[in-house]
C-alpha cells in the first residue's frame, strides 16, 4: 500500500471487514478517488441491500 498521510487503523485480519474496508476508502483517497458507502435503513426495512458503494474520480492505473 502506498504511503499515505492519512491515519492507519490497527487491524486485525481476523475481525472481517469492517476494518478492511476503512483501509480500502483510504487506499482509494490515495489514489484521487473519492468514494463513499452508505447504509440506508430505510431500504434495510425494504428488504433491498442496506448499503450503497459510490467512487468517482481517479485514475487507477491497472484498475
């Protein structure tokens, strides 16, 4: 991973991806990537996926 100015969560491998997915949205950032996820209740209670995952920008090169 390249080396970033942003902060560096500990994590453990094991505890699944909640804290992979911060390294992730940092990873991007690094990158010119904006990107965003969203948990909406709403379509939880919907019974429709209750997460939405938005990027734009870039380049990532070999994407």
């Amino acid at each position: 991973m390249a080396k970033g100015m942003g902060r560096r969560p500990k994590v453990d491998l094991d505890s699944g991806v909640e804290d992979v997915t911060l390294l992730v949205l940092e990873w991007l950032g690094e990158q010119g990537v904006g990107a965003m996820i969203r948990v909406d209740a709403e379509r939880m209670r919907d019974g429709q996926p209750a997460w939405t995952f938005a990027a734009s920008g870039g380049p990532l090169d070999g994407g």
